[in-house]
C-alpha cells in the first residue's frame, strides 16, 4: 500500500544522504522524495512517499526514527490528510490544439504559464492522480517535457508535526 | 581558559573522556593528532600492523569491558582499512568510536591525495557519524561521539576530521563538556509498565516456557537481572551465540545455546514451547531457521532496547522497549509481589521433557584413537582453564566448536563475531583484551584460514608483549566452507581446502614468539599444559585436527527449529 511519511530532519549536511541511503540499504522502495527547510531553518521537512506491506512501513519508520537526524516523523496515510504535487509540463501547441489545450488546462484548474508561437508551458497542482489524469487527458503524444515536484503532504485539521 | 590547537583539544577531549588506550596507524592527514599525543602520556597508543586490527582491538576491549573502544587513523586507505572493523562492530552493537584523518576542508571534492568521502563509505556499517566543521567544536563532537556510541543500542561513531581542524598554530578555549543533548536522539531509559505487567501475567499463566536471551543481555550489563529471574522463575533458559556467558552454562537450567548450531535440547524445546521471552536478541536467521515455520504454538514477549529489531522477522505479542537490566527488574519485582505462581504441575511437565531431549546427547562427537578430534581440543582448554579464559575466535568450524564445548559461567568472556562473521578478528580483539586484562588467560581460538587473515599482527603482541595464546585448530582446510559443500554441493570442494600453508611454527619464531606443534593425541594435554604455563610467552599452537569434521547439530535448511542434522548421518 502507498503511504506518505513526513520526516523533520535536522538541517544538517549529510543527514538527506543517510535517510536516501537507508532505503537503498534495506531495499525499501522510494517513489517520490521532496525536501526543504522549514520556518524553523535548523529543521528540513522531508516528504517520502514509498509502498510496502504493513511490516515493511512499520520497519521503514522505526529504522528512520533510529537515524540520530531525525527528529520526528509521521506516517500521514494514517489519517486525513492533504497532498500536493507540482507539475510543470510542456505541451506542443499548434493551431486548433491551442484551444482544446487551454481548455482541458482549464478543467484541471491548471495554469499556462509560458507562450511561444508552437508551446505551452502548464503549471498544475494537485494530488499525483490528478497529475496523471491531466497528462492521460491531454494524450502523450503531445508532451514535450514533464517536471514534477514530488509529493507534500500534511494533515488536516489541528494535529502538526512540529517539535 | 586554556588556549589549544585542534589537535590537542582532540587528545584532551580523549582524556577527559577516561580513555587509556587508543589503537591505531598514523599518517599524513593524522600527524597533527599524533603529534599532539607525543606530547602527553596519559592516552596509550598502540600501534597495529593494519588498521582493521587497530578496530577489532578496540572492538575485542569494548565487548570484555562494556566501555567503548577507541581507534585513530588516517585518511583514504587508513580509513577504508578500518571499514570491516567497523561493520563487525555495527552488526554485533559494539560501542567504538573510531577518530579518522581527513585531507584539509579546503581540498575535500579535488580528488586530493589520500581523499575519501569516509562520512559517506562508513554511513551504512555506523551508527552515527560526525564531520568536523571548526576546530572549535572538536570537545562537542568527541563527548557526542561516546554518548551515541555507548546509549541505547550502542554502536560505532567514526568521527571525520579534516586536517587543517587540528593544524597547530590555531588555538582555540578548550572546555570539555560534561553532557550533550540531542532533541533527535532519546533512547528509551525504560519499559513501559502496562506491557510489563501484561508479559509477568503471560508468563506466570505459561506451561511450557522458555527465556531465549541474546547480546543484549551482555551489551546492557544485565546478566545478574536474567540470572536472578530465571531462577525465581524456574523456567529453562537458551542464549544466542552472542549471549553466551549471559546466564552461567553450567547451571541446570541452562539448556545451551540455539539455532543453526545449538544443542539438541535449546532447539526442541523453542520450538515446542507455548511461551518465548525474548531478552535482548534480535530473532537472527542463524536461530530462527525458516521464519514462517518457526515456533508454532509460542507467544512471543521482546524485550529490545531496539524498537526496530521487534517484529522485524518475527510478530512480537507483547513489544516492551527498553533496557533491558530496567525491565528485567521491573519483572521481578512484579513477579515477586504477584499472588500468582509459575504452575508448577505443568512446569515439572515441561522439565520432564527437555530433560528427555538432554538425556538423548544431541552434542555427541566420535572420538578416535590417534585423530584430534577440535571438539576435545576445546574441552581440553576449558578444563585446563577452569572454564575461566577471555575466548575470542575467528568464524568458521572452529568457531562453532569454541562456542559449544567451552563453557562460559561469566558474561563478556567469549569475543567472536557473530554478526558479520568476520574471519580475521580473533588474534586483534585477543590483542585488545589481553593489553586490559593482563593478568586474565587470553585464548583465541581459529583455524589456519581465519589467523592469516591479520597475522601481521604478531608483529604488534612483540611490540606490546601481549602474550595471548593461539590455537590454531589446523584442518588444513576452510573447514565450514567444506562442510557446506559436503551436505550441499556434492563434496565438491571449490577453493575450500588450503595448498600451501605455511609453517607456523617458524612464522611465530620469525616474529619473536613461541610455536608449538601438536599432531599426535598422545602430546594434547601435556603440550597444552606446558603451552599453558608460559605466562609471559605469546605461544602459537599448531593443532593437527581431523580433517573430515563437521559441525553438529546443524539445522536443516528452510526446516524449522527442531530439523536438525545430528551427525553426518542421523537426522531429526
């Protein structure tokens, strides 16, 4: 099952190697990885998304606990959440694409955020499937290229992760 | 305040940390530490042949003192040389901190002389490592370094310092710190006591119990809590290859130790048992056997300092984190308040049948006439030693044979690597034993494969005068290698048996020691009693042992606990 751990790590060199080589290490499986420092600027927040069997995320949380780095941490599919990714993807259009583009831009409530006479740049946020259905909507055919952030995640209502 | 170079806050911070002895190798990126520890004689350095034995001496201190060891090296092929030092440390949760050479900060990334990234080549085999970023910081970093390595579940902490962090004309206040905090790093100081209480009930309400104790119980000085509850108790006690010594072998309730080369006896009654307390082991490969098969009809309390090694192969019922000697405690007490009593009907059962199982001998050897057998050879030493030697081994047959027939009554007292199984480690943790306990006899067990991986350093025991005794069980072949090939591989021996193997006995003359051979039955007691008597001498026993032995018991591959190969013909 696809989970989102949400990871506050000391702002330390060296400390997004140890939590990388650790699932390497133990041969867990990373999907999607983001990080940044926080408000906080001695803490980074590091978002990983992974899948596995209920003893396999249960191992990769106590292992990652067990780094001296890391200061907290929470397996966010474990309640409500929320998650975001970024997606910047550029599309080839000419003549009456244009239009269909901008429409199914609009739909996905995405943005086109740079012009030339032949491309569309499209920044779209969301949940990773919706990110798909945008890029299956629009046919591959047409992508030139695809940038995406990775997932962040937080949860909802009053519980933070925080020191 | 004083005013002191990085280097000499290094040395200082060394001091002030109490530690005597530290083992290593200098070179370029290390001079300004040596030169620093020139200059003073409270902190005793011992210089090794190659700097993997600088780290299974401090390795062989740590594990028969419970204090950390201490190495020093150089950059580059100093510091990779210590890498299977240090993984032998990580796997088995020896605390060690060990202080590595680095090219100056301003060449890191040139590709410089003697560069190596040692921060990211160790990250996966320490428990924690630490670069140095100002030389002020040095003291900070030193007293992190033993905190880490010597809490919770302790570990090695390579330290990586940048030769212009100790350059001499830079000189920085010195104050030694007398605590670190870490907001990331808390180990656990104890149970919890819902779960404590929950285990006491489970196994006061068990009928056919046993305590299966490992490493942990030794590594968190918590031998006199297991002894004291396993009495009070009455239940039957098994230990892991690193818990040997945990609970007195020659005690009655002590069933011997478990797994792929335990006794008939530990192994049936784990795997008929209706209740497991887990105490400071980790559910290893080499005892469970195939997982999904073992112990049907346990449930299962652990007892772990370690969250992540509960229910990483096997399902614990009942988790407890902590220390162990704080929880053992707890169980006692709770165990001595309760108006509940162990069943004693079903206990008197429980014993009639492992006492069967002992009765059936499952550790029988064949002797011979004019062969030496390496069981008896240990058997003999243990005799002769009053069951009461530091023993450190290499891996292999020798290793097994050491751990079966010498009986261990103290912790701390047999030093093997059981956990990365590094051939080589025996003479060096020998080394760091005997240069602590001089006045205590010091074994070290191996084979002729294993001693000529860090022979070398029988230049060092000259050096030092650490005149530990060297028992080579001589099969003239990588001996468990070709056991593995005669049960799995048709007796075809790939690259197991050794051509030209050197004479011993020259080789530890040539190094200013004593060499004897022994390759007649009639010559074992009286040699090894004359062997014994040279207090001062390090003498190198060439023992010529049957070629052809295997070791048994021995767990059928992908079988449970109980499918043991009792001899090369007799399978249960």
């Amino acid at each position: 099952m696809r989970r989102i751990i949400s990871v506050l790590l000391e702002n330390e060199p060296g400390a997004l190697s140890r939590v990388v080589g650790l699932f390497s290490q133990r041969n867990y499986n990373i999907e999607t990885l983001t990080v940044a420092p926080t408000e906080d600027e001695t803490l980074s927040r590091l978002t990983v998304t992974t899948s596995g069997s209920d003893r396999v995320i249960e191992q990769i949380t106590k292992q990652l606990n067990k780094l001296v780095e890391v200061v907290k941490l929470v397996d966010l599919t474990e309640g409500p959440h929320i998650e975001r990714e970024l997606m910047l993807v550029k599309l080839k259009a000419t003549g009456s694409q244009r239009a269909e583009i901008k429409r199914t831009v609009d739909i996905f409530r995405g943005q086109i955020v740079d012009v030339t006479s032949s491309v569309y740049t499209v920044q779209l946020a969301g949940d990773s499937d919706k990110l798909d259905g945008f890029i299956q909507a629009i046919g591959t055919s047409g992508v030139l290229e695809v940038v995406r952030s990775g997932v962040s995640g937080i949860a909802r209502g009053e519980k933070v992760l925080s020191l | 305040m004083e005013l002191l170079s990085g280097a000499d806050m290094l040395i200082r911070s060394l001091q002030d940390e109490g530690i005597e002895y530290i083992y290593g190798y200098p070179g370029g990126a290390a001079l300004h530490i040596y030169d620093a520890l020139f200059r003073q004689d409270k902190v005793k350095h011992i210089l090794v042949r190659h700097e993997q034995a600088a780290v299974h001496m401090a390795d062989g201190y740590a594990r028969a003192s419970g204090q950390p060891g201490t190495v020093l090296v150089t950059s580059g092929p100093g510091a990779t040389n210590t890498i299977t030092g240090i993984a032998t440390a990580f796997m088995d949760s020896i605390p060690m901190v060990v202080l590595c050479g680095q090219v100056a900060s301003t060449l890191i990334g040139e590709d410089a002389f003697q560069e190596t990234d040692m921060i990211g080549v160790s990250r996966p085999v320490v428990k924690h490592n630490l670069s140095v970023r100002h030389p002020s910081e040095i003291p900070e970093i030193i007293r992190k370094a033993y905190y880490i390595a010597s809490t919770g579940r302790p570990g090695p902490v390579v330290v990586d310092i940048p030769k212009d962090m100790t350059a001499p004309n830079e000189r920085f206040e010195y104050a030694y710190p007398k605590k670190v905090k870490l907001r990331s790093y808390n180990p656990a100081i104890r149970g919890h006591a819902g779960q404590i209480k929950k285990a006491v009930d489970m196994m006061l309400a068990a009928r056919r119990p046993i305590i299966y104790a490992g490493g942990g119980v030794i590594l968190g000085k918590a031998s006199g809590q297991l002894t004291e509850l396993v009495r009070k108790l009455g239940f039957p006690v098994t230990n892991t290859l690193m818990g040997i010594g945990c609970y007195p072998a020659s005690d009655k309730q002590h069933l011997g130790w478990l797994g792929m080369h335990g006794t008939y006896e530990a192994n049936m009654a784990m795997h008929h048992s209706d209740l497991i307390l887990a105490v400071g082991a980790r559910f290893d490969d080499r005892v469970t056997n195939a997982t999904e098969k073992f112990c049907p009809g346990a449930r299962i309390i652990h007892i772990d300092i370690d969250p992540a090694s509960i229910s990483k192969t096997i399902d614990a019922d009942v988790p407890i984190v902590g220390p162990v000697d704080a929880v053992l405690k707890e169980m006692l007490a709770l165990v001595k308040e309760s108006k509940e009593k162990p069943d004693a009907e079903a206990l008197s059962s429980w014993w009639k049948q492992i006492d069967e199982w002992r009765a059936f001998h499952g550790m029988r050897y064949e002797t011979s006439p004019d062969v030496i057998k390496p069981q008896e050879v240990v058997e003999m030493l243990c005799r002769l030693t009053n069951g009461d030697a530091f023993v450190t081994s290499d891996v292999g047959q020798h290793q097994m044979f050491a751990a079966q027939y010498y009986k261990f009554d103290k912790p701390n007292r047999w030093i093997n690597s059981g956990g990365l199984g590094t051939m080589g480690f025996g003479l060096p943790a020998a080394m760091g034993v005997k240069l602590n306990y001089p006045d205590d006899e010091v074994l070290c067990i191996t084979g002729e494969g294993s001693i000529q991986m860090n022979i070398q350093e029988l230049s060092t025991c000259n050096q030092y005068n650490l005149p530990v005794k060297i028992i080579n069980l001589n099969n003239q072949s990588l001996g468990m290698v070709r056991q593995w090939q005669d049960m799995n591989y048709e007796s075809r021996h790939s690259h197991s048996y050794m051509e030209s193997l050197p004479d011993f006995i020259k080789l530890a003359e040539a190094y200013g020691h004593v060499g004897v051979r022994i390759d007649r039955k009639e010559d074992l007691e009286p040699k090894l009693k004359e062997v014994l008597a040279m207090k001062d001498k390090l003498v190198f026993v060439d023992i010529q042992v049957d070629r052809f032995e295997h070791v048994y018991p021995m767990q059928v591959a992908r079988g449970c606990m109980k499918d043991m190969w009792l001899s090369k013909t007799e399978r249960v």
